[in-house]
C-alpha cells in the first residue's frame, strides 16, 4: 500500500491501519501523519476523528506490547516503531496548539500515554529500540503540558512521584533530559510542596543528584533555581535527609543563584538563609576535627567542607545589604563564630597543623598548601564577623566582650594559607570600632607586638597611631 500524499486523504489513510494487520507500509502512514502535523495550518485544522483513530491504533499497540515476549524480536520491534511514531504525531500536534491540547486530554491520550511509558521503562534492557518510544512520548507530555494548567495537573496527577522518578533514573541522557523538562513543565508552588513531604523527598534528591552527575542537563539545574530554593520545607526536608556530598551540591546551586546583581531579590526566602546559619552552627566542629591525624576519614571531610561551603555562603549573604542583613540577629550565630575563630587560631599556633599560619608565596609551596581543605577557613570567619558587626552597636560590643577584638588584630598580617586575611581583619576593625567609642578605648590598652599593617585602615576612614607603647585610633577626615 503506497503512504498517502494528499494531507485531505491523511485520516482516511490513517483509519485503514486499524482494519488491517499492521505492517511496514503502514507506519509511512503514520510518518505522513506526522510530517503533516509540523504544519499550523493542518493542525488548526486536522478533525477531531483523525485524533480517535490514532487513540485506537494506539491502545491497541499498548495490548499488543504487552503481551509481546522477548521471542517475538521483529514483532516487537515494528511495534516499537509504530509506538515512537505515534507520539511523534502526538507531540507535532500539541505545537502552539490549546485547541489540540485540550482535545487529547479529553480523548484520555494522557492516561494511555503515561501506562505505555510505565511498561517501556520496565523493559528497557530487554527490548533493542525501546529508548526511541520512550523519549517521545516524554516529549508529547512536555508539548502537552505547556501553557495548559489543566493538563499540566493530569500529567501530575497520573505520574508523579513514581514515573517521574523512574524517568529520571533511567540510563540514557536525552531520557532524562526530557522527563526533567516535564517536571519543570509541570512544577509550581504547590507541587513542590508536595515534594516536600517526606515520603516524596526522594524525587528532589534526584533531581540535585543530577545536577552533580549530569551539568549539562539545564532543566535540572532550573528545577533547583526558579523552584526548590523557593520552598523553606523542601530545602528544609531535603538537606536533613542527605548525605554531606549532597549537601554540597545544594550549597553550590545556593551559592551560583547568588552569584548574580546585588541590588536584585535572588529569589532565596529567609528562612532558608537562616536554616543554612543553623546548620553552619551544628556542624563546625568537624572543621576542627580536621587538626587532628586521625580526623582523615573522608565521612569526616565531608561533613567538614560542608561546614566550610556554609561559611563561604553566609559571608556572601552578609555581604549583600537588605537582603539577608537579619542573619545578625540570628541567635549566637556571631557568638558561634568569633568561638571558633578563638579555637582555630589557638590550635593553629599549638602546634603545625593545617591551621597554622604560613609565609609560603614560592610556587612549590604554593601548590603544595593549595589542597588543604581549610584554605581562606580563618580568613572567612573574620569576614563573617566584619559583616555581622556593620552597622550593628550589639554586635560590635558582643565581640568586645568576646574578647574578639585582639584576636582579629592578630590577624592583620600577611598569611599564604589566609589570602587576603589581613584585609578582611582591617574590614572588621572598621566595623568593630566605628561609631563605637568602647571598643576604640579597647585599643589603647593594647601594646604593639610583632608585624601588622594597619595602613588599609586609611582607606576606611581610620589611623591606628603609636604612643608610648600603646596603640590609638584615629578617624580621618574621610566620610564613614
């Protein structure tokens, strides 16, 4: 039988492969119907009968897969053809198309679609070819879904958590690609409240999982952006229930979605940024743990750059004003922080360990420091406590009374495994001392001792001056 041409004779070509046994000949019918549909012309128009008939062909390629054996190599294969060709005309018709949309809905193409792909995603060892079917039909409920909340909820309704979830662990790329595109498709805010719920959570981990394993895959990393990080209960329930190498992935979408314009919403709702100053509290033990020879295991090293990436992730919340400056108020969070500084600089000078200061600026020192896990750790805590004191009168005298405020003198000076410590510790004096005449009398009880540069102060609008034997500060004539 030769494939109609003529696009008026398409359905009634289309209507004799059901009243006869499917054969080659046959599926360049389906093409036909197919090619035709890429026209927005022939799909304003194609008749509501064509769709029926495809509907038929179609539940009946369903039954006839299913009772297919691995045998029946040939059988199966055609089959499969017809399958993917099938949703290839599905997915052509759903282009730009609410009227063609609505209608395959009303068919019940969703629910027939959505158990085919059920099956081929159990078969997909067995059977060659099966990948092509599978991607398809993935693509039709991505067309399907756009722009159409209606459809958008079945699709939800029919597949979610389980098939969306099997679909994203299936091994081939452009599988995966397609079904994250479909969650996309489909998410808004309360859906991804029903990912939240601990019995659901397993389909977000998936979803970040990949963002790890497979980068180029966009849509995943858009999931994350423009849904997950909006929900405080979802990164609330998912950060408990992961390991700490996937909380670092996690962190490093927080900390890209940051990345972007200051003065802009980054989209990050409070409660988020106070979970991760919770967390950064928890857990900086493990970070000391890492003194110590026997702290080597890699368990232990994780939990510790997770501990790391969470301060790296508050100095870039603090740095940015308006948005995320309540972070000074959160309970003990500086109190927390001005401790563990106290405890890595007493450990680093007790005796060498990966906390000790370091004067190593030739290239092989260089390279061999730069694999330390807690490279820039002190550096950042000091930056943390600069943040946290700006502008802040209960702050700047809680590091007073800390004892902090010599502690971060210590550190004006130049240290290889602490880029750029010195500036960050001049930035903390600024904001310890400005507008605060308590923690500026503190340094007049201080006596010079060893190398600090105090000259980035001139830059902040201070001058640290020495008189006979003790240290005073100055403003200068520049605005504050």
């Amino acid at each position: 039988m030769a494939a109609a041409t003529n696009r008026d004779d398409i359905s009634s070509s289309v209507s004799r492969i059901l009243n006869e046994k499917r054969h080659p000949e046959h599926l360049e019918i389906l093409k036909t119907f197919t090619t035709a549909l890429r026209d927005q012309n022939y799909r304003d128009v194609v008749d509501v009968e064509a769709f029926s008939t495809l509907l038929k062909i179609f539940s009946g390629l369903s039954s006839d897969l299913q009772t297919c054996t691995d045998q029946d190599v040939k059988s199966v294969a055609l089959q499969l053809q017809f399958a993917a060709e099938c949703f290839r005309a599905l997915r052509n018709s759903c282009v730009q198309s609410s009227r063609n949309q609505s209608l395959l809905r009303e068919l019940g193409f969703i629910d027939v679609s959505v158990q085919l792909l059920r099956f081929l995603h159990a078969n997909p060892k067995s059977w060659e070819g099966v990948f092509e079917p599978l991607r398809c039909g993935i693509q039709f409920l991505g067309n399907l879904s756009v722009g159409n909340q209606i459809c958008k909820d079945e699709i939800w309704r029919l597949s979610f958590p389980g098939l969306l979830l099997q679909l994203l662990n299936v091994d081939d790329e452009k599988t995966v690609s397609y079904a994250s595109m479909v969650l996309h498709t489909c998410l808004d805010d309360s859906k991804v409240e029903e990912m939240s719920e601990v019995q659901n959570i397993q389909l977000a981990r998936k979803v970040v999982e990949l963002c790890r394993t497979q980068p180029e895959l966009d849509w995943t990393v858009l999931i994350v952006t423009q849904h997950f990080l909006k929900s405080l209960s979802l990164v609330e329930n998912i950060f408990s229930a992961m390991s700490p190498s996937e909380r670092l992935t996690l962190l490093e979408l927080i900390s890209a979605q940051l990345c972007g314009d200051e003065s802009l919403d980054c989209g990050i709702p409070p409660g988020v940024a106070g979970l991760l100053a919770s967390s950064f509290q928890k857990g900086c033990g493990a970070v000391l743990s890492l003194a110590s020879s026997s702290a080597s295991n890699d368990e232990l090293l994780q939990e510790a750059l997770t501990v790391i990436s969470l301060l790296d992730l508050l100095c870039e919340m603090t740095s940015r004003q308006g948005q995320f400056m309540f972070l000074q108020d959160h309970p003990d969070l500086l109190t927390t922080t001005v401790e563990l500084l106290k405890q890595v600089h007493i450990i680093g000078k007790s005796s060498k360990n990966i906390f000790s200061p370091a004067q190593n600026f030739d290239d092989e020192d260089k390279q061999s420091s730069s694999g330390s896990p807690v490279i820039s750790f002190k550096a950042h805590l000091i930056r943390l406590v600069a943040n946290l004191c700006y502008s802040h009168t209960n702050n700047q005298n809680k590091v007073r009374e800390l004892e902090g405020i010599p502690l971060i003198l210590d550190n004006c000076r130049i240290d290889s495994n602490n880029p750029f410590i010195s500036q960050w510790s001049i930035l903390a004096i600024r904001n310890l001392f400005e507008n605060n005449t308590k923690n500026q009398e503190v340094l007049a009880t201080f006596e010079r001792r060893g190398e600090a540069d105090y000259s980035a102060l001139k830059d902040l609008g201070f001058t640290v001056e020495e008189r006979d034997g003790t240290l005073l500060l100055r403003t200068t004539g520049k605005d504050m």
